[in-house]
C-alpha cells in the first residue's frame, strides 16, 4: 500500500485560480469578437503576417544598400591614384579667385544711382537667386551678372545725356500720337462703309486698323507683333539682342551663355509685361481717370455719356450699381432732415436708372435716333441772326459752305474781306498818327500800300474784270472807283457796299433764309449745342416720339412780353429768400427759393405776397436787365452755376445768402434812382405768377456762346493791337497780307471749293497715307507749341474735312493768343519743362515710382487678377465722363461742341483695343530707340523685322498689280 503513488488532489485555491484564468479569458474573446466583429481573429492575423513580412523586407534592403557601398569601395581600390600635376593646377585656380569688386556708380547722380541700385538688387533677388541657389552657392556668377548689367546701364546712361531730348518729345512724340490717331480714323470710316458685317466688330476694326497701317508705312506692318504672342516674343528677343550688342562690352556680349541670359529675362521679365500692362485698355481707363483726379466730376458730361454710348455692357454695369445704392439708401434709418437728402439722392438714382433702361431699351430695338433728321422734320428750331453768323468761326463755316453751294461765295468773302481792310486799315492809321505825334518821319509807302490793298478788293469783286462779280448797285461801284482813284482810302470806304451786301444775303430767299431751312443749319445748331435730342415719353416701348426743340426765338429777342406799363407812382419794395427747398419733376430735380415780397403803397398800406423762383428764373431775369441795361453788368453779379452737387445742403445755404445778396443790391434805392425803367423788370420778376422766360433756354446757350465770343474778340483785338511791332513790320504785313489780298481770297475760294490743304506743296501721294508730320505747313514759323496744338487739333477733332476759312482762323487765332499771352517766351518754357522732366531729380523720381510699384515695401509685387466686367464698363464710363468734363468751353467756342465731343471720344475709343494700344507702345518704343541712338541704322531694322507681315507682301502686290495697269 506504501508503494503505491498517491494522486495530488487539486486544492481549492488553484481550482479557483484556473477558474478565473478560463474566465477571464473568456470574457476577454467574447467582449473582442463583441466589439470586433466575428473576423477579427483574420484582421490580427494579417497584421501581424505584415509586420514580420516589413521587417524581412527592411533587413533585405539595408543589406543591400551595404553590399552596393562595399563593392563601390573595392572597384575604387582598383584605380590608379589621381596624380600630382591635377591637384596642384585645382589648387592654384583657387588661388587665382579673387573677389570681383563693383563699382556702385551707374549715372554719376546720386540722387538716380541709389534707387537704381536697389532696383537691380530686387531683380536678382526675384528673377535669378532664387533659383541659381538650388544649382550652385557660388557667388562669382551672380556679381558678374550685377557687373554686366551696371556696365549696360553706364553705357545707356551716357548715350542719354547726349541727345537732346526736346525734339522728340515736342515733335516725334506728337507725331507719332496723331498719326496713330489718324490710322485709327480710317479703319472707323471703312468699318462704317462696309456692309457686310458679319464678323465680330472689334476684329473687323483691328483687320481694318492694320490694313490702314500698311497704307501708312507703305513698308511696315506691326499686326504680327501685335496680334501672335510667338511673333511678338521673337520681335522682343531680336531687339533684345540688339540692344545688349550696342551696351554689353564684346566679351560679355560674344559669351553666349551670359547673352541669352540678359535677353530672356529682359524679353521676357522686363519687356512683356510692361507691354501688356501699359497696352491694357483697363489700366489705361484707371490712369486717365487718375491723370485728372483733380477735377470734379461733371454731371452733365455724365448725362452726356450715358445717352451717346453704344455698348449696352456699359448701361447695365451702371444700372446695377444704381440699383446696388438704391439698396442701400432704402435701407438706411433716417429721420428729420436727413429724410429729404435721403430721397432726393434716391430721385437722382431713379432718374438716372430710367434713362439707362431707356437707352438700353432703343438700342437693343435698333430704335437709334438721329437728332439731325428729327429737328429738320419737325422745324422746331432756334433763329440765330444772320450778324452773329458772320462773327462765330463755326455758324460761319456752314454758312459758308451753303453759300458756296448756292453759288453766292462771292458775296460772303466781299463782305468778310472788307471786314479785314477795315481792322487792319485802322490799325495802320492809328500807327500812322502816332508817328506823327512824336515827330518822327512817316514812311511814304504807307498809303499807297493801303490804296493798293484797296483796289485789290475793288478789283477782285466789284470791277468788270471781277469773277465771279459781287451783284450791286452799279451807281455804288462807279462811286468807289471815282474814290479810289481820286481820293485817299480810308476804313470806311467800303461800308456802302458792304451794308448792301449784307442786306442782300439776308433778305434774298436764295441765301439766309434758306441757310434757315436747310440741313447745314441744323448741323450748326447741333454744333453750337443748341439742338435738344429728342425725348421720348408715353409708353415704355420708345413707340411714343416727341422731339423737344427748343423755342423759336432770336438772339436779340426784345422785352415787349413784359408789362410795358409806366409805374408813375413811386413803388418801395422789398423781398428776401425765406425758405429753400428741393422738388422733383418728372425725374428732374432742382431747387426752389420762396421769396416772400414786401411792398408799400402811396397810401401807406402794406402787401406781401411770396413767389417761388428757380435759379434758372434767376438767370433768365439776369440777362434781360443786363442787356437792357449794359451799365449794370459790371454791378450786378450773379452767383455762378454748378453742375453737379448742386442739391448738396451746403451749397443751397450759400447760393440762397448770394442771391439774397443780389436781390438787396438789385432794389437798393440808389439803383432803383439811377435805373426808374428798371421797376418794371423787376416788379415783374417780384410778382406771385409763374415766371415767364422771355430770354428761354436758347437764349440762356447763346449768353454762354456769344458773350464769351465778343470778349474773346475783344481781348485778341486788343493782344494784336498791343503786339510791340514797329510801323516798318507793320507796313511789311500791309505789304504781305493786304497787298496781295485779291490773291490769297482767290487761293480762299478755290480751297473751299476743292478743300485742298493750304500752302502745300503738290505731291502724287495721298495726304491721308502719310504721316501726320509730312503735312505740316512750311510757312508756319518755328513755334513749337503752334505746331503741336494745329498737329493735335487736326487729327483729334478733325480739322481737315471743315472748310479752309475756318480752319486758317483756328490757326491765326491760336497763334495770336499764344504770341499775345506769352510771345516767344513759351518756347523757352517748353524747353525748360523738357529739362525739367529730364533732370536728375525728375529721373530719379521716375526709378522710384518704378521700384515702389513693382516692388512695394521690398516685396515682388503679386499680379493683379483681372477685374469683374461690370468694374470695367464702368471704369470706361467714368474715365469717358472725365474726359469730356475737363473740355473748356472755349473750345467748344472755336471749332463746335459736336465737333469737340466727338473728337474726344474717338480719342477714347482708340485706347480700348488692346492690339492697336501694342502698336502705339511698340511705335513709342521704336521712337525713342531711333532718338536714342541716330547713328545706327534703326529704320531700317525695324523695316526688317516688321518685314514680315503677309499685308505686306499683300500691299507690295496690289501696288504692282495697280501700276502695271497703268
């Protein structure tokens, strides 16, 4: 029994144990496949097969990236060893390195080279380091581009301080301006003869544009350059290339390396995106808008603007920012005063949101009306007298031209010559007596100078030689040829005739009275700005047309509407403005003044009454007392007009105290003495009625035409007869100008007729297909401002299609107003503001504005992403508005207000094609290099490289083709 092996009998203790090991075993696989799913056991396997498979494949690959370096190690150990002779030649190239030192000096001013430098600094910053870093640490290469590139700037440097600049920028410059603005014209007029307008309208003018261009230049055509961005990049790398030819030192520029270098990031980096950017029609908008910040805006030209434009992209842009504030104002929590601001902006809003829909509306319609063909239809017309005519530039170049056509020119140019003998005839009398007075010897030629220009006026209109012959009285004629032949010529001797005349040509049907009917009138009035467009009113789909003409009327219209009753009994009145305020009528808003009226009668009672007047009113009654009352010009003034903000609270306050002002003055007792015949015009005006406006809104426009003339007349009258020129320069005029004034009337006539240019010399080739400066007049002295205004004034504004008279008179005129106001001073200011903008501080400016746009704060400046569309219609309605607000009146005065705004908006519409604005940077560009270096042959490379053009070969095939049909 003892040898029998006794069983171990689990205690309870490790039954317990094993108990809680299966269970909480257990509990651990089922709370696992619980919170894991039945597939985790397959997931943790899987994971843990890819751990051990990743530390095999890690293992593996660092063993053989161990083996490859040892094997690298053993085929070295087979090489032979490098020899001595290499390391000592590396050794002394290191010794040879030295380190490049850069002179800072570029121009030889201070005030240029340190702006200049930090320019440079930025570009190789931004354009080369960095990505040169990634490729190499040495600097060696990086101080020899600064070097090559400094040495390039001394050499342009020095060559720009040897030309003189004041050429170019008073001739080339303009020129180039005027003929670019002249190829611009050409393709508009064969745009609008063309009748097939398929294609889109801005590649047919761009198309029509070049094709002028070929016209122009005969052998360079810049629409490969301006059109294809391949051909343009390859333009900039040749002139590139060039230029680094003529400033890089030969062993810079023969490293070929280092030259297509220099001309990638200059091509490229430098020149394209300038050229884009100054090409931008956009840009340019915001620079002309910047360009005359200072100015206000103009209500009128806005008004102006939206009703001429043809895009419809640009009324929309507008109508959604009107509604945008209308928004915003409705929105606003207002009270008191405020209120009446807050609507009269919102009327202003709606006015202006109804003539874009209304614009928008006839255009999209093609409901386009012509103001001319409405006013002829419906005769509502303003009456301009026939003496006014003759004494306003524009009024009398279409009634020249109507008398040419009516056959009658000989009657018109008597009447204007005798005009002419007349002035100068006194101016050389009056020089005569002075002489006299001082003792001093009189020349003898004088009056026969003045009977010689005498007979040459009877000669070439009076006498039976005369043709054509002005038809007068024969008894007159006999008279004036007895006196000439008799008798001394005085001023005076042709004013008989010269009344007869013009009584002929106002009374006789031919003339006057049918100028009055015919459509050259109505062109005059459009010029002179007193032909209202039409207005449409009635239903919202434009059916409903009614022209609104302004009132028959005249110039000289009397005062017999006003009460012609005699005020015996003295009258006291007195009258201020109590209250101000601001109505709408009909989209319209204006300001009204309550004029409360105090008048005590011989009996001693007392009315009062208020009346309520518009400015307006204010100037109408203004000019009645005024012309009726010359003397009182000079001491009543009233307070001037204003055009936009003219609703604003301030203003109103300040008009209202200067009116008040100006009613004390005007029923002060001293003037009522002085002026009896003045209570009724006044007392009139007083009374509680509607104002009736003798003078209407057609007299109001002339107040501002003809009074501005007449002074204008006086002051150059008066400029000419102060001109300190002696008796003999006086005679040598008489002699020139009067002497041969038969000849020159001639040459007059025979230029209106045929409308060839004056004072050219005959060519074979078309003076529309060349350049603006091959035109200028020879006879025309040296006077650089007179050739840049006439060169300007031809092509933007289109001189050359007006009559010769008139165009001849724009040039006397501006070149006695400039010799009167400055004389040959303004030439010397011209050349000292050349030489102001050129100096070192103007340049150094220049580089500066430079650097801060391109690289603002030190930064490389981020390029701007494009405008929204609506932004940019805008910006060409503001920009549009700006430029015909800052158009002074007195040129309107001188060659017509149609004639101006049309002018001024060509000038607009040529900068918002962007090929055409590359051909005038490009043509810029060409300019200064040619003035930049005269004695290379830079014509005829540009010849050269603009060679390329197919119009080219186009053209040189259409000229072979034309001449050999000859």
């Amino acid at each position: 029994m003892s040898n029998v092996p006794q069983q171990r009998i689990p205690t309870s203790q490790q039954i317990q144990a094993s108990l809680s090991i299966w269970g909480w075993g257990g509990l651990g696989v089922v709370l696992f496949l619980v919170t894991f799913g039945p597939f985790a056991i397959f997931y943790l396997a899987f994971y843990i097969f890819c751990f051990i498979g990743g530390g095999f494949a890690v293992t593996l690959l660092y063993g053989k990236i161990n083996s490859e370096k040892h094997l690298e190690k053993c085929e070295h150990s087979y090489l032979p060893p490098t020899q001595i002779g290499i390391l000592k030649t590396l050794d002394e190239m290191k010794l040879e390195l030295k380190s490049i030192k850069i002179d800072r000096r570029l121009t030889g001013s201070s005030f240029i080279d340190e702006p200049l430098q930090q320019v440079i600094q930025f570009a190789l910053r931004d354009y080369i380091q960095y990505w040169y870093y990634t490729l190499s640490e040495d600097e060696s290469f990086l101080l020899e581009i600064r070097q090559t590139l400094q040495n390039a700037l001394v050499q342009f440097s020095t060559r720009s301080k040897e030309v003189d600049w004041q050429p170019y920028f008073t001739t080339r410059l303009v020129d180039d301006f005027a003929t670019h603005l002249r190829v611009f014209r050409k393709a508009q007029d064969r745009l609008a003869d063309r009748e097939d307008k398929q294609r889109d309208i801005t590649e047919e003018l761009v198309d029509s544009f070049f094709e002028a261009e070929v016209e122009m230049e005969r052998k360079i055509c810049r629409d490969v350059v301006c059109t294809s961005n391949k051909d343009e990049e390859g333009f900039l790398r040749d002139l590139c290339e060039l230029l680094l030819y003529l400033l890089l030192p030969p062993g810079d520029f023969h490293n070929k390396n280092m030259r297509y270098f220099l001309r990638e990031v200059l091509a490229r980096g430098v020149l394209l995106p300038l050229i884009n950017q100054l090409s931008d029609p956009d840009y340019i908008n915001q620079f002309v808008i910047w360009m005359i910040r200072d100015s206000s805006c103009n209500y009128e030209a806005f008004m102006n603007i939206l009703k001429l434009t043809d895009k419809p992209t640009e009324l929309e842009a507008v109508k959604d920012k009107v509604l945008e504030e209308l928004q915003y104002l409705r929105s606003l929590d207002t009270a008191g005063d405020d209120i009446n601001v807050i609507k009269n902006q919102i009327n202003s809003l709606l006015f202006v949101k109804k003539v874009c829909e209304t614009r928008i509306q006839r255009l999209q319609s093609g409901k386009e009306v012509d103001a001319l063909k409405l006013a002829a239809n419906f005769g509502k017309l303003c009456v301009i007298p026939l003496d006014h005519i003759l004494i306003h530039n524009i009024a009398l170049h279409f009634f020249m031209d109507f008398m040419q056509a009516a056959g009658a020119q000989a009657e018109l140019f008597f009447w204007l010559t005798v005009e002419g003998y007349r002035v100068t005839a006194q101016q050389q009398l009056e020089a005569m007596q002075g002489w006299q007075k001082d003792g001093k010897k009189q020349p003898s030629a004088t009056k026969g100078l003045l009977k010689t220009a005498a007979q040459g006026v009877y000669d070439q209109y009076l006498s039976d030689k005369a043709s054509p012959r002005v038809q007068v009285d024969e008894v007159s004629v006999t008279k004036l040829g007895e006196k000439l032949q008799k008798d001394d010529p005085t001023p005076e001797i042709f004013d008989e005739i010269q009344r007869n005349v013009y009584d002929m040509m106002l009374r006789d049907e031919r003339y006057y009275p049918s100028f009055k009917q015919s459509p050259l009138y109505v062109r005059m009035l459009a010029e002179l700005d007193m032909l209202k467009e039409p207005s449409y009113r009635g239903s919202d789909d434009g059916d409903g047309e009614s022209f609104n003409g302004s009132p028959t009327g005249s110039i000289n219209l009397s005062l017999d509407d006003l009460s012609n009753s005699c005020h015996d009994e003295f009258m006291h009145l007195h009258a201020f403005i109590s209250d101000t305020g601001v109505c709408n009528d009909h989209g319209k808003t204006y300001a009204l003044y309550a004029i409360t009226v105090f008048r005590r009668n011989q009996d001693g009672s007392e009315d009062c009454w208020k009346t309520y007047r518009r400015y307006s009113d204010f100037h109408d009654f203004h000019m009645r007392i005024t012309e009726q009352f010359e003397n009182l010009a000079s001491i009543l003034k009233l307070p001037g007009k204003k055009t936009f903000n003219n609703m604003d609270r301030d203003f109103l306050e300040k008009r209202k105290k200067d009116l008040n002002a100006y009613l004390q003055l005007l029923l002060n007792p001293e003037m009522v003495k002085a002026c009896p015949t003045l209570i009724p015009y006044v007392y009139d005006f007083l009374e509680n009625k509607a104002y009736s406006k003798g003078k209407g809104e057609f007299a109001r426009k002339i107040d501002t035409f003809v009074n501005p003339l007449r002074s204008s007349m006086r002051n150059v009258s008066n400029a000419v007869k102060a001109l300190p020129d002696s008796l003999a320069e006086g005679m040598t005029k008489v002699s020139d100008n009067m002497g041969r004034m038969s000849e020159r009337l001639g040459q007059d006539i025979k230029q209106s007729i045929l409308k060839v240019p004056p004072l050219l010399p005959k060519s074979d080739i078309d003076p529309e297909h060349c350049r603006v400066s091959a035109q200028l007049d020879d006879n025309v002295d040296d006077n650089i401002p007179l050739r840049v205004m006439l060169l300007l004034m031809d092509e933007v504004f289109d001189l050359k299609e007006k009559n010769q008279w008139l165009r001849r008179n724009i040039k006397n005129l501006l070149q006695q107003l400039i010799r009167a106001t400055y004389g040959d001073t303004i030439n010397r200011k011209i050349v000292d503001h050349v030489d102001y903008l050129t100096s070192p501080e103007q340049v150094a400016d220049y580089v500066k504005k430079f650097r801060d746009s391109y690289w603002p704060n030190g930064i490389l400046a981020e390029t701007p992403p494009r405008r929204d569309k609506s932004i940019r219609m805008r910006t060409r309605v503001a920009a549009k508005t700006n430029l015909l607000g800052i158009m002074p009146d007195e040129l309107k005065h001188i060659i017509g207000a149609d004639t101006t705004r049309k002018g001024i908006l060509r000038v607009f519409d040529m900068f918002q094609y962007q090929p055409m604005n590359r051909r005038l940077v490009y043509v810029f560009l060409e300019g200064f290099l040619e003035t930049m270096f005269p004695q290379y042959k830079f014509p005829e490379l540009f010849v050269k490289l603009h060679s390329r053009s197919p119009r080219i070969h186009r053209y040189s095939q259409k000229l072979k083709s034309s001449s050999l049909k000859r």
